[in-house]
C-alpha cells in the first residue's frame, strides 16, 4: 500500500522556521491559482502573504507560465561563466532600465540572502582593490537581510541569529529611523571610523522581517546625501521593496534615491523560481576590471542566471510595466486605508500602517517575535480560509496584485472577528 505524500512530509521533511516539536503538520496545498490556494479536497485559501512575499501577480499566472515552459523546452541551463544566453541579456537591460539610473551591471544568483552575500564582498572587495582597507559595514537596527553567514551579520541580533552570534563579523549598528536619530547616530560614526566605512546597507523604507517598520524618505535621501559626501557605498536592499510592494517600482526610485547597490530577488520571478540580482553602478563594476586576476570578484553559485528563472523575471517585469498592474495596486492600497481605521479601533491594536500594497498593525501582547498571539491568529485565519502568518505580534498583509478589493475586505473580516474574539 503506498502512503499518502503527506505522510511523507513527516517521515522525511524539515521545513523552515519551524518547531518540529510542537508545530501542527504542515498545510498539503496541490494547486494554485490568483490569489488562492487549494488543498486536497478543494479548499481555497486567500493567500494574504504572497507565499512568503514571493508571488507578485497571483499564482499560476499563465503569462509567466509560457514563458517558463518555453524556455525550459530551449535552454534550460548553461555554465554563465564564459557563457551566456539571451534570457540573461535582456533581463539585465530590462532592470538597468527600470532601476534608479546609473545601475548597469547586474549579477545574478539565487535568493535574497544569496544577493545580499555579493553585494557586502563586492563592497568589502571593491575598497580592497582600490587599495584602501575600508572593511566596516554599517546596517540598521531591527534589519533584516537573510540567513546565510554574511546576511546574518548585518541582520539585527536577535532569536534567528543567537546560537551563531560568535561567528557573525562587526557591523556598527545605526538606529532605525522611527527610533532614534539615524543620521546623527552615521555622522557620528563618520567622525570617529570614517576611514574604515565600506558601506551603508539599509531596507529602504521598509523594514520587513524586523516587523513591518516603515521609515521616512528623508532620512534615505539625507543617508544618501551623507554616505555620497564621505565616498561610502550604500546597499539598498529591495529584496522585498523591489517591483511595486510600496507602491513605486522600487523603494529608492519612489523616494528619489540612487543607491550604489541594490539587492533583488522574491518578487523578483514573480513567485516562481528562486532568483536574486545584486546590480551595481558601473564605477563599483570597473574597480573589479583588470588584466590583474586577484581583481576578479570570485563568487558564483551553479545556477547562476539560470534561463528559465531569467525568462519567468522577464515575463513577470512585462505585466509590471503594463498599466493595469499599477490600478490593481492602487487598488490593494486604497482598500487598506479603509479597512485599516476599522480594525485600527479595536482597543489592543497599536501602530496601523500603511505603504503601497502592505498594511500592518501591532497586537499588544507579550512576547515580540514568539508571542503566541501571531499562531493563534494564523490558526483562526486558516480554519477561515484566509493565509496569515503575523510576525509574532506584528499583523501584516502583502496580498498579491490580482487581489481585489473584495478579497481584501474579506482578510479585514477576518482579522477583525479574531480580535473579537469571535
Ligand atoms: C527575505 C529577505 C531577504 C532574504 O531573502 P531569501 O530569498 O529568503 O534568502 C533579504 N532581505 C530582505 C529585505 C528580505 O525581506
């Protein structure tokens, strides 16, 4: 007799940021479809989360689906080192294009914490090879920036990061805007290190893992200004803010910001294929060109600029530049100023916010990130048909784009009958 798959699942699986001690088992989903979710016995679930903040049309969505059968049918991997091919080509041109100016040279790997790696050793490399020894990085309190090694180091301290604390590099810390003065904390810091800065590496805008904290424009554009005077790099990473979350395409673009790097990947593919970019302005680039080999950036993984990952980026960035995309998010963004204030009445609800297509809100309750509240929500949203996973006390939705705003109204329903406690 063979075993239902899921029960393969909890024989074989280890799934990520999960307790297998006490977690339910996981979810079976067997298909997707907009902004829903199917499970074995047809059960649609709302996915308000975009899978992780992935999924950037909505499941499935069949543009990005040709595009990737046809180009796995082609070409569906090559060697990109002393190689290339046209899905790799154009995608680089096409994100140069909607990029702030001055970002030419795009390099490709595989997911956030991938892309965030190649922008802290290029940054760390290009001082290196212009023969100064700049080799700090600065990040922001509460960042968050991925899991490996590297994108844990500029991570903020905290629950993820506590067993590898004495493996992590020195970073100088900067307050986050919403608590404390950010630019004084830098022009401090420039004071006293100025010589060894290597780089500035911000979320703009928006704080993502770190709870959904949003941040004041002028304080990018002044960190900007000041990390430009003292010859700093500064990283933006969009891995989240990238492709139309906050409304504008990219976080800096919207604010006026040209970054020096910038970190892409989740929405990247539009939610199908593991993908990141780090893109650099060309000067960052020709400090690496050199008939001298020790000048090479030697980093690259083995589906570097995978084809068919490029073509699914090059489909999702077409239904991005066309019009529609820009009404549905404004759509999304309309619907959550009038459904926000309502649950924002609610007597344990703090701090309602709102940028682009994300809205988010504070529970009170104890426990930050493992505060129970956030499962107990999740659970109640899932037995009513709706994907939520708060971060711990932090109440967010990224819904994807093809989400109306009936089915926004529906999460709103949701959450509020939670804290009714109904
Ligand atoms: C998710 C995230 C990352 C890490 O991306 P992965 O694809 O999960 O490795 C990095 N930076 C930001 C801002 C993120 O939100």
């Amino acid at each position: 007799m063979t075993r239902p798959w899921w029960e393969l699942d909890q024989l074989h699986l280890w799934h990520p940021y999960t307790q297998h001690g006490e977690a339910p088992p996981p979810l079976p989903v067997v298909r997707a479809d907009g902004a829903y979710l199917y499970d074995e016995d047809g059960r649609a679930i709302l996915d308000a989360i975009s899978s992780w903040w992935v999924t950037l049309h909505g499941h499935a969505h069949p543009r990005i689906a040709e595009a990737v059968a046809a180009q796995a049918g082609t070409l569906e991997q090559v060697i990109f080192a002393g190689f290339t091919h046209e899905p790799a080509a154009r995608l680089a041109a096409e994100l140069s294009e909607v990029l702030p100016p001055g970002l030419t040279r795009v390099f490709f790997s595989d997911d956030g914490s991938t892309a965030v790696e190649v922008a802290l050793k290029a940054a760390i490399q290009f001082w290196r090879n212009r023969g100064e020894k700049r080799n700090l990085i600065v990040a922001l309190e509460n960042a968050y920036h991925g899991d490996t090694f590297g994108a844990m180091s500029v991570s903020a301290p905290g629950v993820f990061t506590q067993p590898f604390g004495d493996h992590l590099f020195e970073v100088a810390r900067l307050p986050e805007p919403s608590e404390g003065d950010t630019v004084a904390a830098l022009e401090q810091l420039m004071e006293m290190r100025g010589n060894q800065l290597a780089a500035v590496i911000v979320e703009p805008l928006l704080l993502g893992a770190g709870g959904m904290r949003v941040w004041d424009a002028t304080v990018l554009r002044t960190l900007r200004e000041r990390t430009r005077n003292a010859g700093v790099l500064l990283i933006a990473d969009e891995v989240l803010t990238g492709f139309g979350r906050t409304g504008p395409f990219f976080a800096c673009g919207g604010a006026g910001v040209e970054p020096d790097v910038v970190c892409l990947s989740k929405g990247l593919t539009g939610g199908f294929l593991p993908l990141g970019a780090t893109v650099f302005r060309e000067e960052i680039f020709q400090a690496f060109r050199s008939p001298n080999r020790r000048r090479t950036l030697f980093h690259g993984h083995s589906y570097t600029a995978n084809p068919v990952a490029c073509a699914a980026a090059r489909a999702s960035l077409e239904l991005l530049r066309e019009p529609g995309c820009e009404h549905r998010r404004r759509g999304i963004e309309a619907a959550h100023r009038h459904h926000l204030p309502y649950v924002a009445e609610h007597a344990r609800v703090r701090h309602p916010r709102v940028l682009g297509t994300m809205a988010a809100f504070d529970v009170e309750a104890d426990g930050g990130y493992l505060s129970p509240i956030g499962r107990e929500l999740s659970d109640f949203a899932l037995r009513n048909g709706v994907l939520l996973r708060p971060l711990g006390d932090v109440v967010y939705l990224l819904p994807p784009y093809c989400t109306t705003p009936e089915e926004i109204a529906e999460v709103y329903r949701v959450i509020r009958r939670f804290l009714e406690g109904r």
